[in-house]
C-alpha cells in the first residue's frame, strides 16, 4: 500500500518532546486508553519494512516527524491483524496496550512537527535536534552515536555533526525561519541565544537574518526595510534590558531612532515606491542633456552623502520643476527623505510633498 500526495489542505499534528523522567506528557484518559506519549510510541514503532509509493522502506530508518506523517495509531482490531498496511507496535513494559499502526488517509497530506523548544532549556533542545537529524529508538540510543554512549544530549549533538563550527545559532533561527515562526517569536529566540552564549558572532548572525527578523516591521511600514530594521533593534534592546545586556554587548548596532517627523515622510512614500521609481524613470528618459547633467550630478552627490549646495536657474518651460519632481521621485523610492520647498504655498504645490520654506524651517516673517 503506498501513500500518495493529496490535494486538499495538509492536517498538522504538534509532537510532544520531553525527557526520560518526565510524565508531563504522558496522556492520561479514559481507562484502557495510552498512557504513553507520542515520543514513546515512536520509540515503539513496528520493526521490519513497509512499502511507500511503490518504494520498500524500514521502520528504523523513519525519523520522528516522518513517523506520524505516514502512520496514525488506533486501537488493535483483531479482524485487521496481519491485513494489509496494518502493522503492530512492539509491546512495552508499562502495562499500556499495544496500537495499530496504520497508514494514513491518501485523501489529505498530513504533517508532523515536534513542538519548538528554545536553547536555554538545555538538553530538551539537543534531544529535539537528534529527533529530527535520524531515527531512534529510545532515549539512550538518542544518545549514542557510532556505537558510543555519550554522557548528554549536547554531547550526542555535537558528535553527530548538528552544531559543527559553532553553528549552532544559524541552525537554530534557520530552523524558526523554515517552520514559519513570526517574526517577533525570532527575536525572542535570538535574545535567548545571546544571553546564553550561543552566538560566537552576532553581528553575522543579524546581517544573515535581518531581513526576517525585522520581516513584521518592515510590512508594517509600507516596505521600508529602514524602518523594519530600526524598528527590530529597538525591540531586541528593550528585550535584552531584561536580562542587564544591551545591544552594544554584542557588537550589534544600535537602532537609530527617528523622529515622529521623518517616520511619518518614510511611511507616507514607501509603499508607492516602485510608482514613484516608474514615474521618475518616465521623465528622465524625455530630460535633455542638461537636465540629465544636473539631475545625475545631485543624485550622485547624494547617495554619495556628499555635501553639495547647488542653484539651478533657467527661463520658464526649462524643465526645471520636471528635474527636481524627478529627484524627489527617485529618492524617496530609495527610501530616502526628501523634503521639497519654496518660498509661497503656490509654488510648493508643483511638487509632491512640497512644503513653503516658512513652516518647514519655522521662519518667521519680518515685522
């Protein structure tokens, strides 16, 4: 019997992941029922082979989430013992009884996932990465790799290879980006990374992930990766205050924080950002070679940062408004903030966002 991918929305069943001498996930029901874990009755899964989509495949070799996406359990049916993709779990010494362990449906993909634990509950989460690395058997064999029995779960990790090169941060928020974690569960998971050690280099660590630590941020804010950014390391700051540490304690920048004034400019052009390219980029290619000249001197200077103080002068019908529209367009499609005036309202109106040099610099006019 094969099981075979279907085309209605996936179910998904959360794993329990504990240790030996743990009973907080034992299930505990109605009389006769399991009193064992999912963790336990994997360990107890069939031995021998099944075949999965015409291809012969083994027991042991299933690791713990590939085990309960293929098989679901059920009471034993003594009329489907020995039927086909019926299989029997192997017997256990807690009195608990013995389930059938079935194929599932062919109707609905199902997947499983062992439930998310963070670094500093120590050896749960290498016991969670052996799981989902190979296939065990139980806890002890969770333990042992070629042939040898290590003292811990850490020990058993690191032998098998899982946080070589201390990579053991980058797996970690790379494991929370795959399984879909927001944003915000990424940075706390980050925050308990740093204050425990983990992160022999956080600066890399942040600029590998910063885009998906900031990700919420960053869409709260028309897609400005400036804002998302900054608005990422001013709560991974107040995070690590909680724990005495701050950003600079690991070399991190630090979130620069604007102004209500120029968050508002960022926000109001960056979700037209690409218009404002698009526009920009349509009257630059009808620019003559003067304009262009201009135009690309002081777009040069500024994304540059160099200082610059140009005066642009011209009879009417020039194109000396169309060249600075066409600035301010490209510009703040970078996300930059520019903020265009002139000395009467009626001429700041001919450009987007335009300002009169009074309220803007807050000049007051002579008494």
């Amino acid at each position: 019997m094969g099981y075979h991918v279907a085309q209605k929305e996936p179910a998904v069943t959360a794993l329990a992941i504990h240790l030996p001498d743990s009973t907080s996930h034992h299930q505990y029901t109605r009389p006769g029922a399991s009193v064992l874990s999912s963790l336990h009755r994997y360990f107890l899964r069939p031995t021998g082979t099944f075949t999965l989509d015409g291809i012969l495949r083994h027991f042991d070799s299933l690791t713990y989430a590939e085990y309960f996406s293929i098989f679901r359990l059920a009471a034993i049916d003594e009329n489907k013992i020995r039927s086909p993709g019926y299989f029997l779990e192997q017997p256990n010494n807690l009195n608990s009884p013995r389930r059938h362990v079935i194929f599932r449906s062919s109707v609905r993909v199902h997947l499983s996932r062992i439930q998310s634990i963070r670094p500093s509950q120590g050896e749960l989460f290498y016991l969670r990465s052996i799981l989902q690395a190979r296939a065990c058997r139980s806890f002890l064999d969770a333990r042992t790799v070629d042939g040898i029995l290590y003292n811990s779960y850490q020990d058993a990790a690191n032998a098998m290879g899982l946080f070589d090169d201390h990579n053991e941060a980058i797996y970690a928020i790379l494991e929370g980006v795959q399984s879909l974690r927001t944003p915000r569960q990424l940075r706390v998971l980050l925050v308990h990374l740093l204050v425990n050690d983990c992160v022999p280099s956080p600066v890399a660590l942040w600029e590998t992930f910063h885009q998906e630590l900031s990700r919420d941020y960053t869409l709260q804010n028309g897609d400005s990766l400036e804002l998302g950014l900054n608005l990422a390391l001013d709560e991974l700051s107040r995070l690590l205050e909680e724990y005495g540490k701050q950003l600079s304690d690991y070399g991190l920048p630090e979130a620069q924080i604007q102004t209500a004034e120029v968050t508002h400019e960022l926000q109001r052009w960056s979700a037209i950002s690409q218009e404002l390219e698009e526009r920009a980029n349509n009257m630059i290619a009808l620019f003559k070679r003067e304009q262009c000249e201009i135009y690309t001197h002081i777009l040069a200077a500024v994304m540059t940062r160099q200082p610059l103080a140009v005066f642009v002068d011209g009879k009417a019908g020039r194109g000396k408004t169309a060249m600075i529209t066409a600035l301010c367009d490209k510009l703040r499609s970078f996300g930059e903030v520019v903020i265009a005036t002139a000395t009467s309202a009626f001429a700041a109106q001919l450009y987007p966002g335009g300002r009169t040099t009074h309220s803007t610099f807050k000049v007051r006019s002579p008494i």
